[in-house]
C-alpha cells in the first residue's frame, strides 16, 4: 500500500491499492496553511494546464521534496507543455480518463524514486571515498588538486589573492616507533581536528599523505592574513595530545607559497610551497617559511612584514585607506573599536597604527594609554593619528605619549602615502 496526498479537490475515483493520507487545496499549500505530511507520492488535479497552474506546479514542487514524486492529473495533448512539466520535476501526468491507472502510476514512480535515490547514496559514498582520507575524513590530494584550480581561475580571475601552507608534524616518527601506528593515527586525527579548527569559513585543510597536510587559504584580503591563521594554528596545535594517558606533544613546521607572488597555476604553487616546508625543517622544530619571491628576493626581505593597523569606526574610510595602501604592498588589519584593536595587538604585529580620534577622542586617547599593556615585548609601533579637529589639547596630550605624526580629515593619498612610508624607510 502507498499512502497519498491529494491536492486538489477529493478524488472521484480512487485506486484500492493506496490510501489516502489527507486533501488539501494548492492555495492553502502554497500559503502554508496546510503542511504536507510524509507520504509515498503527491497526487494534483487540475482542471486546465493553464499558464497559472504551471506556476502553481512550480510552488507545489519547491514545497514538496525532491524524493516525494509528483503526479499531476489533468487533460493535455500539448507535447512541449509535458516537457516544460518534466523539467520542473513533475514525475508523471495522467488524463482523467486514466485515473483508473493511478495505482499502477504511483507504484512506478515510488520505485523509480527509490531506485535513483538508492543509486544517489552509492556515487556519493563512492565520491566521498575516492576524494577524502579514509582515516581523518579530511580531502585527500586528488579533491584538494581539484579545489586549488577552482581556487586559481577564480583568484586570476578577479585578481584575489589566495596561500598554500604545507605542514608537516614535527618528530611524528618518533611517535609511531616507539607508541605504535595505533596512537599514531590517533594523533592525526586529533592533529586533523585542530586543523579543522584553525581555519576559516571557505578554506580547505587537507591530507597529503602521511604526516604531510595542506591548507588552501582563499579569499584574502592581503598577505598579512596568512599570519594570522598561522599564529592562530601554531597555538592550537602546541596544545598536548592526550591518548591512551599519554600526554604527546606534537609541533608542525609550515611552508607557505603565495599566489600572485610566488606563482599562478597550481603544480608550480604547490612545488614552491614544498621546497618552503623544507627550508623550515632544516631550521628546526615549529618553523615557518615563505617561497623565495619570483623576482629572487632573498627571504628575509621577502619576509617583511609592512603591518598596518587601522582603527576607525567608519567603515568607508576603512575601505578607502586599505584599498591605497594595499597597492602599495602594505598588509592591512582593519579595527571598527579601541576594544577590539587592543585585543588584536599581540596577533597583529603591527609597526604602524593609524588611529582616527574623530569618532570618540576619550576612547582614542584611552588607546594609546593602554597600548602598551597589550603589545609583546620589545614592540612599538608608530602611531598616526587621523582627526578632522585639530584640537590643541589633544594634540599636544597625543604627542606626550609617544604619536609622531597627524593627518587631518579629509587626507589626500599623496600625503598619507608619503606619512605611511617615512616609518619604513
């Protein structure tokens, strides 16, 4: 027996082999008045193939789901009207004169249903264990090959800027030889949880092979990003392991390779980032280290980081400020509150702060009281102060603490070009 909602009236004839769930009218459907319940198909009558009752089909299937068929009774000759019904997943049509048919209908399409969402579940198991690591559940090389050259048309595309991290954990040998390989994968999986956790919305970690892991970093907005996902992953993975009462430590040496910067298509991406991953294994234990620079920058420049905090409540003059300073190659970290700036100075590392007094003066000046406090030892960044009122007070109060330089609101770019790099140079 399959159960059915009819929609449309009540049935003048209905087939023994089913049995009917419940009636409903398509208006009340379609304003939500009246749920369909789970049932082996959905039955409408109608009594013209009008162009409103195409729209009212087209309702009708986005409020039933995909795996309930739909059958729509109703009286057509029309060959493209039935094809313009199959495309919006109509599943079969019966005049009235067939209704006597329904039963049989109805069996069909349950089955055919079943058949293609039994099929469904095997592509998709199949999929997801020929594109993802059996042990870890995480992308294997083949899918993550996949994503990164979606990655990079898009990334060429619209010039965006995305990283390659290779990580490898550090001394994991040590771990499967002397504890087995049984709380050696269990370390990968804790190993790839902590990953999981240290990305971003929209990135992608995935497993190499062996103790080797790569993540994609998509969607950024400068350079700099990629310090603080790494900074970020570096703290989550000092954390200790705990397997069987067994406290393990476990470290990962990083290799990053940039695209534009280092390279533009995928193989060339991942070579360069490889080759960083084993200039950071040679120094040791927990190292970071970037791909040397097309241009052959030696690392060390290439590794500067041109820091700038923004600290503005006004988002357009946000926008405005990163945007120019972008171009120029400085990596840009933008605050909307005091509160938030202060709390990202210990992951930011900025060397220049650009800090607006416009929007709250007491709240400005309680920053640069208080910044100390929150900066790591042996940093001091500069400060330039942006404000569209010159008070004398505040200048003077501002300059006792340390601020070296003022741009007045509205700035002009020459000026604030010209005031950003007196601090790198």
């Amino acid at each position: 027996m399959f159960s059915v909602f009819w929609v449309g009236g009540t049935p003048s004839v209905f087939d023994p082999s089913l049995t009917l769930q419940e009636t409903g009218g398509i208006e009340e459907i379609l304003n939500g008045q009246k749920k369909i319940q789970p049932v082996d198909t959905v039955v409408l009558q109608l009594e013209e193939l009008s162009e409103k009752a195409l729209l009212s089909i087209r309702g009708l299937r986005d409020v039933v789901p995909r795996r309930i068929p739909l059958i729509v009774v109703a009286e057509t000759s029309d060959v493209s009207l039935v094809a313009r019904l199959m495309q919006m997943g109509v599943n079969d049509i019966l005049s009235r004169h067939e209704i006597g048919k329904l039963g049989e209908t109805v069996k069909r399409a349950v089955e055919r249903s079943r058949i293609e969402r039994d099929w469904s579940s095997v592509i998709a198991e199949a999929f997801d264990q020929a594109s993802h690591d059996p042990l870890t559940h995480l992308p294997n090389r083949y899918l993550l090959q996949d994503r990164l050259g979606q990655a990079l048309k898009e990334a060429n595309r619209h010039d965006e800027i995305i990283a390659l991290l290779f990580l490898d954990l550090d001394d994991f040998k040590a771990i499967n030889d002397q504890w087995g390989h049984a709380v050696g994968d269990q370390c990968l999986i804790e190993f790839s949880r902590r990953l999981r956790l240290g990305i971003r919305e929209g990135d992608t970690v995935a497993r190499y092979g062996g103790d080797e892991f790569v993540i994609l970093l998509r969607y950024l907005g400068d350079p700099g990003e990629v310090n603080l996902v790494v900074e970020r992953l570096q703290k989550i993975l000092r954390q200790p392991i705990e397997i069987e009462d067994q406290i393990f430590h476990c470290s990962a040496s990083i290799g990053i390779s940039l695209c534009p910067g280092h390279a533009r298509e995928g193989t060339e991406l991942m070579k360069k980032a490889d080759e960083a991953l084993l200039l950071a294994k040679r120094a040791g234990t927990s190292q970071i280290r970037y791909a040397r620079a097309v241009k052959e920058l030696k690392q060390e420049v290439f590794m500067k980081r041109k820091n700038i905090m923004i600290v503005d409540d006004e988002e357009d003059v946000q926008t405005l400020l990163r945007k120019r300073l972008q171009r120029e190659g400085f990596s840009c970290f933008s605050c909307a509150s005091v509160e938030e700036a202060l709390s990202q100075l210990k992951t930011v590392h900025p060397e220049l702060i650009i800090l607006d007094l416009g929007f709250k003066s007491a709240s400005g000046i309680a920053f640069l009281q208080n910044m100390d406090r929150y900066l790591p030892a042996g940093e001091k960044p500069q400060v330039v102060i942006l404000s569209a009122y010159g008070d004398p007070d505040i200048v003077k109060y501002a300059k006792s603490l340390g601020v070296k330089s003022f741009l007045t609101k509205p700035f002009d770019s020459v000026h604030l070009l010209e005031t950003v790099n007196r601090f790198f140079h």
